[in-house]
C-alpha cells in the first residue's frame, strides 16, 4: 500500500496537462496491464491534452526527454507494482483528471 501512496501523491503534485501525459502513457504501455480499456482512454486523454496545450498539439513529444523525469520516474514505479496496485493507481489518476477537466470546465 505504501507503493500506491507515493505514486499517488506524486500525481497530486502534478499539474493536469502532466496527469493526461502520464495517462497517456499509461494507455500505451505494453508493461502496464490495466484493466481498463486502453484504446478508448488513449483517444480520450489525447483530445483532452490536444485541447489544453498548444505544444502536445502542434509538436512531435518525445516523453524520453529529461523534461519529463517525472513522467517517466512514475511509469517506472508504476511497472515495479502488482496488478492490482497499477489499477487502483490507474483509477486514482483517471478520476483526478475527471475531476481537474471538470474544474476547468465550469471555469470557462
């Protein structure tokens, strides 16, 4: 359980664009076998980050960069769990994001 808390604080500490990145990768991640269906979270977290940032938009993101160490450190804490640790850590960060694009939303 201690796994899980780190990794979930570690997503309260970012911000939401970096939440749909790590979704993303999440969603593509051959290592993470969430029991969620992949394909359709993909495409949603997609448009969701299209819509919010201009560089995810209109340039090639190479998640390899040292611009996202915290991204990457995630995913590999992440691979490190159970199963069942990686969905309950999945299910945190897809209600988080629902939750932060909600806010926004009524911002708007």
């Amino acid at each position: 359980m201690e796994k899980v808390e780190y990794v979930v604080n570690m997503i309260k500490d970012m911000d939401i664009k970096d939440k749909l990145r790590l979704a993303i990768n999440m969603s593509q991640s051959s290592f993470l076998p969430i029991q969620y269906d992949k394909k359709e979270r993909y495409k949603y977290f997609d448009k969701k980050l299209r819509e919010i940032d201009e560089e995810y938009r209109t340039t090639l993101i190479n998640f390899a960069q040292t611009k996202y160490f915290n991204i990457n450190f995630t995913i590999a804490k992440l691979i490190e769990m159970t199963k069942e640790e990686q969905n309950q850590v999945a299910l945190f960060l897809f209600n988080e994001i629902k939750l932060e694009l909600n806010k926004v939303k009524q911002a708007i």
